[in-house]
C-alpha cells in the first residue's frame, strides 16, 4: 500500500530541484540587481562600484554562483562558496548590529548560508544539467562495458 510518506520520498528529489532553483534565482537576482540595477538596484538603488569591497565580489558570486545552483551546474561547489561568502555577510556586515538576524537585519544572509549549504550535502536534486551529464556518462560507459567484456573474456 502507498502512504504518504512514501509519495513524498519518491517526489522528495524533485522538491530538493525546485528548492535549489527558486534559492539560485533568488540568489542570482540579488547579484544581478546589485551589478546591472534591474530590479530596483542595490541596496539605495543604482550599482555597486566595480572593485569595491566586499560588496562587488559579493555581487559577482550572487550572480554567479546563483545562476551555476539555478541550473544546476557544480552544485555542491557552487553552493559551498554562496554559503561561505552569505556567513561573511553576515558575521562581518550585519552581527555587529545585534547578535539576532531579524535585530541586525541579516536574516536573509543566514537563511541564504543555511540553504545553500544544506545544498552541499543533499546535492542538486532532480532537474539538474549535471544530472544529464551524469546519465549520458552512465549509459556511456555501460555500454563501453559492454563491449569490453567480450574482450576481457577472450584475453583470459
């Protein structure tokens, strides 16, 4: 019999995939606001100055680093270095503030770091591009495999 818990264990990668889109796209936008100004800017509108730092190296791995997690591309690399660079964020911009996010206005800095590294373990989930690399090299070499086989077996 089906219950629940099983239906949700089988769709349980394709939620993993829609969490890492919707969390790179996010992520990407942050970047893309802060270096191009679309979608209202940076922070006080406009964009960050080239080389100013850290919030132009920020901003290039939002767009990034988002965009690679978005598509599903070095996930877990991807999404290493987006949680490392939103911890920065947060101990080195906002925890100055007051030790709580939602005092110091880091809540989206820690959430961005605990969802992205929560990608560095579980991986990309379904709808990935590296998953359709995987699957071609899978296949490819099952059937070099294959073909070698037959080879071994008449070596031996």
């Amino acid at each position: 019999m089906n219950t629940l818990a099983s239906r949700l264990n089988q769709s349980q990668p394709y939620a993993l995939g829609l969490f890492r889109i919707v969390v790179g796209l996010l992520f990407a936008c942050h970047g893309a606001a802060s270096l191009f100004g679309v979608l209202g800017g940076a922070v006080g509108g406009g964009t960050v100055p080239t080389g100013l730092w850290p919030f132009w190296y920020a901003a290039v791995i939002q767009l990034v680093a988002g965009a690679l997690v978005l598509l599903g591309i070095g996930t877990r690399s991807a999404a290493f270095v987006a949680s490392g660079s939103m911890a920065y964020a947060y101990f080195k911009m906002h925890q100055a503030e007051a030790l709580f996010p939602l005092q110091n206005g880091g809540e989206s800095s820690a959430l961005f770091c605990w969802a992205f590294l929560l990608l560095v373990f579980t991986g990309p989930g379904a709808l990935a591009v590296d998953g359709l690399f995987a699957k071609r090299g899978a296949a490819a070499g099952a059937e070099g495999e294959e073909r070698t086989e037959p080879k071994a077996a008449a070596l031996a």
